[in-house]
C-alpha cells in the first residue's frame, strides 16, 4: 500500500498522449524517469470496446435503432475520449435541431467529425 499523500508535499504528474509524434527520437534520459513513481498507460481501446463504448454513451437517449457495430468499426485506433465525444456530438446534433431522439444521420455526422478532428 502506497504512503499517505502529504499534500504539502505536492505532486508531480507528466502526460503525453502520443509520445511518437511528441517526442520523436528523443530518449528521455533515465534520471528523469526515476523522478515518477508510476508509469500508467491506456491503450487504444479495441473495436469491441469501442462499440462498447459508444453504445453506454448513447444507452440513455431516445434514438432509433443505430448501427452502433459499424460505426464503432469506423472509430478504430482512436482513444477513448474520442468515442465519448462522438456520442455526445451525436446528442448535440439531435438537440440543436430540436429532435428529443437521436437520428442514424446524427450518428453518422459525429463519427465524420470525430475522425476528421485531431487526437
């Protein structure tokens, strides 16, 4: 079990969420990295996942039957907060056009804009 946390002690937290476009061939040197206790990394989350996913985002909402299967499949190799955006850009499109449900076309728009932004 880790110490108690001194809050006059202060914490040091580093994140890079693509460390090969970041940092290129720079090798951090060792002294650096002993500097942090842990090293946690996230996975880009599988297709299976991603469907997973994207179907919790939208459980809660009125929609027709969507093709959470393939558009999930669209969203492969990005992160997971990509996934959360599309849902909730799904639900923006539909309440902007003063829809209470959420429309395949939604769908399909969110998942064009979440692959067209950069992760």
């Amino acid at each position: 079990m880790p110490p108690p946390i001194d809050p006059d002690q202060g914490w040091d937290l580093a994140t890079v969420r693509r460390p090969e476009r970041y940092l290129g061939n720079l090798v951090l040197r060792p002294a650096l990295w002993r500097r942090f206790d842990e090293v946690v990394e996230f996975p880009l989350p599988t297709v299976r996942e991603i469907r997973m996913l994207l179907g919790r985002g939208l459980k809660h909402v009125k929609s027709e039957p969507l093709p959470i299967d393939e558009m999930g499949t669209q969203l492969r190799g990005l992160p997971h907060a990509a996934v959360e955006a599309t849902a909730w850009t799904a639900i923006r499109i539909a309440v902007r056009d003063n829809r209470n449900a959420v429309s395949v076309e939604d769908l399909t728009a969110a998942v064009a804009a979440t692959k067209r932004r950069r992760w």
